[in-house]
C-alpha cells in the first residue's frame, strides 16, 4: 500500500555528520527527508541529483565547476 502522508514528529532525528540533522521516509526504492542545516556543516562534494523545498529561514547554495 503506497503511503501518501509522512508522520516525520514520530521519526527520529539523525545526524550523518556535523551541522547536519535529518528523518527519513523509505518507500518503492525512494527517500523523502527532512533536513535541517546549520552554519556548522563543512563544506562538500556530492555528485547525486537532489532538490528540495525550504520550509523556513534562508539558505545560500554556491555551485563550483568540478576539475
């Protein structure tokens, strides 16, 4: 049964790495997350397609060319 609405209040909070908190929702081999980020989060590299909504506050994205 595919489930349309995430109870995320009952997931609990993990942090992969520093600045970085998230909840996730696995479901038919797709991840819903809810992320939060800090000025903590150091920066990195990844090479997967992501987009997203931003739900409060501001964020800044900066975008370099890969070598």
């Amino acid at each position: 049964m595919i489930q349309h609405k995430v109870a995320f209040h009952q997931l609990k909070w993990e942090s992969p790495f520093l600045g970085v908190r998230h909840k996730f929702f696995i479901q038919d081999n797709l991840k819903l997350r809810l992320v939060e980020y800090t000025p903590d989060m150091p920066l990195h590299w990844c090479e997967k397609g992501h987009f997203g909504y931003l739900l409060e506050g501001k964020m800044e994205v900066e975008y370099q060319m890969k070598k």
